[in-house]
C-alpha cells in the first residue's frame, strides 16, 4: 500500500519542509511589509509636523479618519501613531551612529522581529544601542514576547559575555569570541527558593526542578544530558556536578555548582574533569569541552591567577538567588497552626 511506501512517506516529508518553510518565508516577508508602512507612517507624521508645524493634535484626528477609512484593520490608534513617529526617529539615530541601514531606511535588526516586540523596546529604552542589542539578541534566539521581556528585566545586556575566562587564550578566535559571549555573571537564579545554608545538592536539585527556567537563564544553545555524571579513571569514580551540550558551541560542557566564595583548587578539579572528558567523550567533531564554575561570589584578580597557567577553556560567573531564612523557633510558636484557623473560621460562617 501507498501508506508504507518509503518513496511516498519521503516525498510527503519534503512537501510538508517546503510548506513549512513557505509559511515562515510568508510571515516574514508579512512583518516586513508591515514594518516599512508603520515606519512610513512615522516619517510623514515627523515631516509635516516640521513643515507645516503641526501640533500633537493632528496625530489624534488622523488616528480617528484612518480607522474610519479602514475599519476592519487594527494598528491605527493614537497610542500606535505615536509609536510610529518614535520608531522613525529611532531609526534616524541608527542612521547617525554609522549602523546597519536596509534601502528603506530601517535599521536590519528592526526590520526582523515583530512589532510588538519593537514596542517593548522603544517603551524600555531610550538608548537606540541598547534597542538595538535585545532586537538582535531576539533574531538569534528567536525570543518569544514574554522571553524578551523577560531578558529585558533580567539585564541580559548588562551580564552576557560578563564572566571571567581563559577562553581567548585556550580556544580558537571563531570559538573563543562566541564561548566568551555565551557566558553571563552574574546568573540570575530567582526561581528557586533556598533556605539560609543551603547546601549544593539543593541548589543542584533546585535548579533541576525549574530545569526549563534554568534552560533559559543559561541561554539558548545548551542542551541538558546528565546530573552527577559518573567518570572512571583507574577504577576512581568521580561526579560531575551538571554535564550539557552546547549546539552553537558544538562542545560539551560541565557546569559545576559551589555554594562558597571561589577558591583556587576549584579550578584544579574541573580541569581535570575536562581532561577525562576530552579523552573519553569528546568526539573528533566536537571542539573542546568547556568548563563553567558557578560560586557564591568571586575576587577578579584571584580568579585571573588562577586560570593563568591553566590548560582547560573555563569560565567562572557568580549567581544570585532569593534566601528564604527560616523563623526563629520562639516566633513560630506563638503563630497558629493550620487547625486553629481552620476550627476560628469554623466559628465564624
């Protein structure tokens, strides 16, 4: 039967890509058309304003005669006019800054992501260099709203590339300049929720448990494969805190959690564990494994000593996260217990 022919079953697959990709191409070209109108728009508002020195007034009255002329089409309202404006004289500051300009005038990274995520921009940021970073930091991840917003409120910006590494002296340019911006300090774990003291196996646990959250954090690219990754030299077990695999990187790398300032000899161990993995793991395809050290907090110039001589590429960021101290015993028993509450609620209905 035609069902279980290998020929039909591949030409099916091959139709199904090429639609598939037809409807990115279209919804693309789609936001595109739509980007130049809005810009458009902007720069007729901006130029009649100056040539006939029209106030804000006219703004409102031409928001109101266009959603008459086209009702059924949204995007027309006084707030999006506005907008437009401001997006037009954005993009001339581009044009003043020496930066990338499409023929119409629309800075690349603009042209390339939807509205609404423009919209976040321009409300966050006056800086049009900033503006322009999260635009294409959306382009190469492929961040949804929510997620840039998210990145945003983080301060993406402020901490990517930020660790300190030895990977311009142990990697490859290509490889060393993109490892080097893949690292963030310090990494923003929130989420989680440790008492006062929480010991690394927590941390290790917390972060497994918000694995899609931490998955985020990290940045695109990483792909989880183990925790507590068992290696064996000469019948020696030892355990690999986290082990991933970075897809842009084409790496491995072990991410090793400390719930103490950074010490030296940290960096000892996971260059060993580098070594092992690089002879064992590590195929001819791949490039070297990488090592990222996560502590409570760092001394810069300790860190540069220590990585000087050190053979491994590896990186070392601080993290921050929410402390939860627990209620002093005293405290805890003049509070009422849940059937307190529950027999005075009782009382009461």
């Amino acid at each position: 039967m035609i069902d279980n022919n290998d020929d039909y079953i591949h030409l099916l697959k091959q139709i199904k890509m090429q639609i598939q990709e037809a409807r990115i191409k279209s919804a693309m070209s789609i936001n595109q058309e739509l980007i130049r109108l809005y810009w458009n728009i902007g720069r007729q508002i901006v130029e009649n304003q100056e040539r006939v020195n029209w106030g804000f007034g006219f703004v409102e009255k031409l928001s109101k005669d266009l959603q008459n002329l086209f009702p059924g089409i949204k995007g027309f309202s006084r707030t999006n006019l506005f907008l437009m404006r401001q997006f037009f004289l954005k993009s001339t500051k581009v044009h003043q800054l020496g930066g990338q300009i499409a023929h119409t005038g629309i800075p690349m990274e603009l042209l390339n992501i939807p509205w609404r995520h423009t919209i976040v921009l321009m409300e966050k940021f006056e800086n049009i260099e900033d503006i322009l970073w999260y635009a294409q930091k959306t382009i190469e991840n492929g961040w949804s709203r929510s997620a840039l917003e998210d990145a945003i409120k983080s301060g993406t910006s402020k901490r990517l590339g930020k660790a300190i590494t030895n990977f311009q002296q142990k990697l490859p340019a290509p490889q060393s300049r993109l490892a080097q911006e893949t690292l963030k300090n310090p990494y923003n774990f929130d989420f989680l929720s440790l008492s006062l003291g929480f010991r690394e196996s927590e941390l290790e646990q917390g972060l497994l448990d918000h694995i899609q959250k931490f998955l985020l954090e990290l940045g695109d690219g990483f792909a989880f494969i183990a925790r507590q990754y068992n290696i064996k030299v000469n019948n020696n077990d030892y355990y690999l805190d986290l082990l991933f695999y970075h897809l842009k990187l084409r790496c491995y790398c072990v991410v090793e959690l400390k719930t103490t300032n950074f010490k030296p000899e940290y960096v000892g161990k996971l260059n060993f564990y580098l070594s092992v993995l690089d002879s064992t793991i590590k195929q001819p395809h791949d490039n070297p494994t990488i090592g990222m050290l996560l502590c409570k907090t760092k001394d810069k110039l300790v860190v540069e000593y220590a990585l000087q001589d050190v053979e491994k590429p590896i990186g070392v960021s601080e993290y921050e996260t929410k402390i939860f101290e627990s209620l002093p015993e005293n405290f805890k028993n003049s509070l009422p217990s849940i059937e307190d509450i529950e027999e005075e609620f009782k009382k009461k209905i």
